[in-house]
C-alpha cells in the first residue's frame, strides 16, 4: 500500500488511465472482430466497416495502449482478410 500522499494520488492517476485505455483496446477487440466474422460471410459490408477499424486502431496506437509497429500489422491484416 501506499505511504506517502503523492504515492496515493498516483494510483488514483494511473487507476484512471487504466480505465481509459481498457475501454480503448477493448472497443477496438471487438470492432476487428466484428469484421473477421462478417469477412467470411460478406467482404463488401467488412470493407465498408474497415475505416472505422483503422480509425479505432490508429488512435489506440497514438494513445499508446499499442505500439505503432503492432497497429500497423492489424491494419495490414484485416486489410488482407478483406481482400
């Protein structure tokens, strides 16, 4: 446990920022797959989805939850699978 107070505001901090990037990687989790599933019925309406794939990606890795190399393999393979 904490001692010190600004021991105890830093966890309430970096408490915060947990919060706030478990909602990011796990909105982006579940929009890639959501459009692995529907890339094996419907490619044309995963296409249309990919943007907001890349988008939730990008910003995740701008947010430093991923690394910019890991956000560009996932790009590059749901792209692929799109394909």
């Amino acid at each position: 446990m904490p001692i010190t107070q600004s021991a105890k505001k830093a966890i309430r901090g970096s408490l915060r920022k947990k919060a706030f990037n478990d909602a990011r990687k796990r909105a982006m989790k579940d929009i890639i797959k959501k459009i692995e599933k529907l890339a094996k019925a419907d490619k044309a309406e995963a296409a249309k989805m990919l943007s907001g794939a890349f988008q939730a990606i990008d910003k995740a890795a701008q947010r430093g939850v991923i690394k910019k190399n890991n956000a560009a393999r996932k790009k590059s393979r749901l792209s692929k699978l799109v394909r």
